[in-house]
C-alpha cells in the first residue's frame, strides 16, 4: 500500500504534537504523563457537562462521539498538575546531581 500524501501530512503532524508534549512535559515521570492525561481528559468532560445528563444510567452515545482531549484541554491540564521543582533538571546541573543525589534537596 502507497502512503497519501494526506496521509504523510497526518504522520507529520502527530510527529510534531508528540514533539511539543516531550518538550513541554520535561521532567514528568511516566505516573505525571497518566496524571496530565487524566486531567485533560477530565477537562473536556468539564466543558461537556451541560450535554450529559446526570440522571441517566448511561451517557448518550453521541455525546461521548464527540468528546475529544485538545491541545487547550492539555495546557490547562498542565497548568493544574506542575511537575516538581526537584525533577526539573537543567544540562548545567546534570554532572552536580550524579555526585549530589542524595544531598539536593527535593
């Protein structure tokens, strides 16, 4: 099978929004990542309230269809969960931490 060049431009573009999150989540261990995603997830859920009836034993199928984590939902996700100052390592700082890991500081 030949690759669209629709399809190329997809590949492309989730390529760049994986960059983004790595570059914009450095310092997150795998348990931030679940819990960053679990925030967004529950802000587009926020913004959906109205649409769900909480009197239902189920939500509508079409509603659920149309919830969708954005970039938005992300950033405020973000801002809700900030990684630690203790992981947040720069390059200048990477050979103190080797000899001092158990002296810093969290």
């Amino acid at each position: 099978m030949s690759w669209l060049p629709q399809q190329l431009t997809v590949c492309s573009t989730r390529l760049d929004i994986c960059m983004q999150v790595a570059q914009e989540t450095h310092g997150h261990v795998g348990s931030d990542l679940a819990a960053l995603c679990s925030e967004s997830a529950l802000q587009q859920i926020r913004e959906k309230m109205d649409l769900i009836d909480l009197e239902d034993e189920a939500i509508d199928a079409e509603v659920l269809n149309s919830l969708a984590v954005s970039q938005e939902n992300f950033r405020v996700g973000q801002h809700c969960l900030p990684v630690p100052e203790c992981r947040i390592i720069s390059p200048a700082k990477c050979c103190q931490v080797s000899t001092n890991f158990f002296q810093t500081p969290c």
